[in-house]
C-alpha cells in the first residue's frame, strides 16, 4: 500500500523559505528566485511553463511541489468598477477579495480569516462567526488571483493594484505569521513589489502583536478605532475591554515611531447614526488624537440586514468632518463602493463554516426581533 505524499504547496513561500526549500531537495538557492518570478511576476501554476528551469528539475518538482492558489467560486463587477472575488479556501469556508479603482490606484482588499475572530458590533462579518486563519498561500493568494485577472501579468509600472491593505475578513493580528509572510511577498522585488507605504494592516487593536509587528515588518499601520472613549468603544470594538485606549494608543505609536520615517498612523472611523457621529465625540477624538500624527478616514456605516445601525445623514457626515479639520487634522470620507454587490466596507460576508456557534445566536436574535415585530403590527392592527 502506497502512502501519497503531500506536496509543498510554493504559492505562500517567502524568498528564504524557498531558498530553505531548494536546499532541502539538494538544488541550488538562485532557483528559489527564478521559481518565484514565474509564480508572482507571471502568474503560472505549471512546472512545465517555467522554461528556464531544467526538465529534470521540473519534473522533480511535479512530484514534490504545487503552485495552488484558493479556488475562485464567483468573480463579480459593480457598476462603478469594483470587482469582488469570493474563493474557497482549505477549510470549506469561502472568504471575500475586494479591489477598488480610484484614479491610477488600485487598492485591493485582502482578507485573512475565515470569518473574524472579533465580533465588532456593526460589522457583517463578525456576525458570520469564526471558522479558521488563511495560510500565507490563501492571503497572498487573492493577489495572486487578482492580479491574474488583469492580465497584469508580468507586472509592470502601470499594474492594476498598486495599494494592498489587511481590510478583508478577519483580525490580522490573530493570523500573525501567515499575514506577515504574505506581505513579504507583496512588497518583495520577487512577488509583488509593492511600496511598504502603499501595503497597510488595519487592526482593531490586539496590542501584544502590534508591538511583535515591529520586530517583523515595516507597513502602514491603520487603526479601527470607531469610538473615541473606552465606554463607547467597549461596546463597538469588544477587544476594547482587554486593551484600551491609552494602551492601544501608545502600542501604536511606538510601532510608528519604529519605523523611523514621516509616516503617520491611519484612523479608521466608521460613523453610525446617533451613535458616534455627533459633534461631542469628534471633539473627544481630537483631544484623544492631540499629541499622535495621523490621518483621519470616516467610514459612513453600510447597512446589513438587522444590524441596529443606520447611516448618518450627509449633513451629519459632514459636520463631523468640518469639526476635525478645524482642529488640523487630515480627514477623508470613504465613498462608498461596489455596494450592489455587497463589496462596500463592513459588508464583506462570505460563507464561513462557523466554529464559535456566533452566527446562529446572532440569526435567533434576529428572528425573535422579527417575531416581535410582526406581534406588534398584528397588534396595532387590532
């Protein structure tokens, strides 16, 4: 009886761990990097097609290796250019790939769990519950993926993304190494080669690994910050109870004053009508955000089914603007995008295995609210 043998899969090999791989099957290490230009500059998944590398060794590879990539279940295009990907990773779960064009940027969205971990209370995905972390290969794989789809392949000066940030599903923080080993990839002259100003990890403040990201790898860092006090925050952003702001705040600045350059953190602010969009709270930030460089990103709330939250007026929106960039600070409102194919921010939901049993507390919640709804109108009508 014969045992099969599992194969490397390279597609999430960062430059030494492919060296590290080639050693192992006694090949010299320059092969790591004529391997990877196929696989990230050219998009190729077949041994074959690498003609530069010897028949023998490419057979040998066929036997031990594989270039496998998350399986791409539907492919999707908003009306305003957006495109939104939903692939099948390992686990069964699918997750969901976001790029958004804007001018001669295009950002893509990467996620990096199978659901999320947290459960932020108004974001969709949180409600999906939590199956599993993505590997390297399934978080650098949606570039890949993307990147193919252009056409963009090789990569050139006017490629397609040209910004990535750690904004899909999930917490980055809690898929630690396999995160970090895909933003290598990214910004490596041999994956992706993307600026490390224009690859940003957006986390809601796990402040242990914000400190460990330093010692690791120099990105944009963006905060899901959401509320400007711990009271509020605490029921926005639950994580807000283990670390709160004061210490997340300074977690953040030593991980940009470790950078040693003139880059500033990125705050992240969704606003949610008559939650945390009236005027007192945007003087509360700026006397939060007083002594940190940063700029400001408000992110009108998109609306899922039964989430409790609404939108905040235009006029609301923009008062809240007005107040900060009274007080200096540069501050952008996110348009929002792809929202008929529900890609826009806080909307991303896939199809997640559920392990935390999350989801099927939030779908009983939302049933009996329903009930008791229509006991209502049965009753008004009488």
């Amino acid at each position: 009886m014969t045992t099969s043998t599992v194969k490397t899969n390279l597609l999430g090999l960062t430059q030494p761990e492919m060296e590290k791989f080639f050693d192992s099957i006694g090949e010299k290490r320059f092969r790591a990097g004529q391997v990877m230009k196929w696989i990230h500059h050219f998009g190729v998944d077949d041994f074959d097609a690498m003609t530069n590398v010897s028949k023998a060794l490419r057979d040998k590879l066929k036997a031990i290796a594989e270039v496998r990539g998350p399986e791409v279940v539907s492919e999707d295009i908003s009306s305003d250019g957006t495109r939104k990907w939903v692939v099948r990773v390992a686990s069964g779960s699918c997750v969901e790939t976001v790029y958004i064009p804007q001018g001669k940027r295009g950002t893509l969205c990467v996620s990096s769990q199978a659901g999320c971990a947290l459960d932020c209370s108004f974001c969709s995905t949180g409600k999906q519950g939590f199956n599993s972390n993505l590997t390297a290969a399934e978080v650098i794989g949606q570039v890949w993926i993307a990147n193919k789809s252009f056409g963009s392949v090789p990569a050139t000066i006017d490629r397609a993304i040209t910004n990535v940030v750690m904004m899909g599903m999930g917490e980055p923080l809690l898929n630690f190494d396999n995160v970090v080993a895909a933003m290598h990839l990214m910004m490596d002259d041999l994956g992706y080669g993307i600026s490390k100003r224009r690859v940003t990890l957006s986390t809601s403040g796990v402040v242990p690994m914000i400190d460990e990201l330093a010692k690791h790898i120099d990105v944009s860092l963006a905060l899901s910050l959401h509320a400007p006090n711990d009271a509020l925050r605490n029921q926005l952003v639950p994580i807000n109870k283990k670390y709160p702001l004061k210490m997340l705040l300074e977690s953040c600045q030593r991980y940009m004053s470790a950078l040693g350059e003139k880059r500033v953190l990125t705050i992240e602010y969704t606003l949610l009508k008559d939650v945390n969009d009236k005027l007192e709270h945007a003087v509360e930030m700026i006397e939060l955000l007083k002594d940190i460089p940063c700029k400001i990103n408000l992110i009108p709330f998109n609306p899922f089914p039964h989430s409790g939250y609404e939108r905040p007026s235009n006029n609301a929106i923009r008062r809240f603007q007005d107040q900060l960039h009274q007080a200096g600070y540069n501050v952008t409102v996110r348009t929002t995008r792809g929202e008929d194919i529900d890609a826009a921010c806080g909307q991303l939901v896939g199809q997640v295995l559920d392990r935390t049993r999350r989801s099927e507390r939030y779908i009983a919640v939302r049933e009996l609210s329903a009930d008791s709804d229509l006991a209502q109108n049965a009753a008004n009508t009488n």
